[in-house]
C-alpha cells in the first residue's frame, strides 16, 4: 500500500478556466510540502480536492491507496484537518469552546474524555492562545482568531494537516511559530500540505516544495531541487537571488521582472 497523498491526473474546470491541469503528486507522510505559485495558480483547489471539500472532473486523489471519495466523512474528518484562507466563525463561543470542537469527529456521544481535553490543551499552547480560553471570538483580533482556528485543527490530531495561507495577518514573530508548530507537526509523523507565498517562509519549512502556475505542476521535489532561480522564473516570471543566511537557511530575494 502506498503511504501518503496522491493525485494521479487531477484536472478540473470552471466555465472556460482551467483550474488543475493533470495535477499528479505524491505527498509523504512527516514531511512539510509547500506548494507555491502565482495568483490563480490552482492551489487552493488543489487544497480543497485533497480536503475532499471540492470534486475533480477527472483523476484521482488516494489517501494511503484508497480513494478519498470511498472514505466516510467521518473517517476523513479524523484523519484530515483542514484550515481555509478565509474560515468563517458561525457562534460567538468562547476560544477554548471553538478549539474543543477540533475534537468532534473523534468524540463518542458523551462527555470529553481525559485525551479529548489533554489535546484542547496541548492545541491551544502549542499556538499561545491559552491566555484567550476565556474570551469569546468576535473580541479576537484577526491574527488571534487565525492562531485559535489553526489550533482548533491542531486539537484533531489530524494524520494530514492541510492549511491555506495560515500566515495571514500574523505579525513576524507568530508567523515563526505557526511554521515552528508544522513542523512539530510533521516531526510526529503526520503529513502537511501548507499553501504559502513567501518564497523565503516557504525555504525555511519545506522539507518538499511543488510549484504550480496555470493549473499545471511546474516542479516538485525537495527544496534545494525546486527553489532555484530558473522554476522561480519559470513560474513567477520574475528574476532573484538566491543565497544563505548565517544560519545556514536559504533566502530569495526578487529582483525584477523578466521582459515578455
């Protein structure tokens, strides 16, 4: 059985626009995949397929060899958690309420288990927000309520951890610990899949990188083989320089168009 995410062809339309055009990937398990590309790229419906939360119109995508449709929803509920661009907040409950419900798809029909309050817990420190259990969402700031709902996922355990721009209005210093966190995460043993369009947060997390532009896989690989200076081109249409930082990570630094 092949262990991980594939898609094998995975195309799919709306009206005229080619959004995925034979997408074919295979994403491994404990690693961090960044997928990158320009607006309109194809990669949050990329994302959303691989949730199951969007259909193809042709191709496939395989959790651990099996189709992901054939999966109950429960069962993909456990094993995938999922944080959109844009996650909407229906009930002003307090934080700790919001992150328990990470919880939901593993929890019987009674009352939080020992390991269901431990995982809230562990979710909520592993993101700083503790200090808000008590406050109710709508009194977050945007970058609070982004830590909340990525900590709400983390409170899943999820086997697969697929996030949208999770970067989204956080200052420097939270933005260097949700990357931190994923890979935490992925140092467990679980998979994530992490839309970015920092060139340089994506070389500081990815152990793999694939880069779409038109809907079509550009590149995909490690790191050192899919961040250079001729696939950024090729996809980005921009020209950079690529160098190290004093600790040894890699840093893109865009330096101008190329002439069309």
């Amino acid at each position: 059985m092949t262990l991980g995410f594939t898609t094998q062809d995975l195309s799919l339309k709306l009206g005229a626009n080619t959004v995925l055009d034979a997408v074919s990937v295979v994403f491994t398990p404990g690693r961090v995949t960044v997928v990158l590309g320009p607006n309109g790229a194809g990669k949050s419906t990329l994302l959303a397929c691989l949730a199951g939360l969007r259909d193809a119109d042709s191709g496939h995508v395989l959790l651990d060899g099996t189709a992901l449709s054939s999966l109950p929803r429960r069962d993909r509920a456990k094993r995938i958690g999922f944080l959109p661009q844009s996650p909407d907040v229906h009930w002003n409950v307090d934080v700790r309420t919001l992150v328990s419900l990470g919880r939901f798809p593993h929890r019987g029909r009674w009352s939080e288990t020992p390991h269901d309050i431990a995982a809230v817990a562990n979710a909520m420190t592993a993101t700083d927000v503790t200090s808000l259990a008590d406050r109710s969402v709508e009194s977050l700031s945007g970058g609070e309520r982004g830590r909340v709902l990525l900590a709400r996922v983390l409170a899943g355990e999820p086997q697969w951890l697929l996030a949208d721009e999770p970067l989204a209005s956080l200052d420097p210093a939270h933005q260097i610990d949700v990357l931190d966190r994923l890979r935490d995460v992925a140092a467990a043993g679980a998979g994530v899949i992490v839309v970015l369009h920092d060139l340089n947060q994506a070389a500081r997390v990815a152990d793999d990188i694939v880069m779409l532009r038109d809907g079509r896989v550009i590149a995909a690989g490690p790191v050192a083989d899919v961040l250079t200076a001729d696939r950024i081109a090729q996809t980005y249409g921009v020209d950079v320089h690529i160098g190290q930082s004093p600790d040894g990570g890699t840093f893109v630094i865009p330096t101008g168009r190329i002439a069309t």
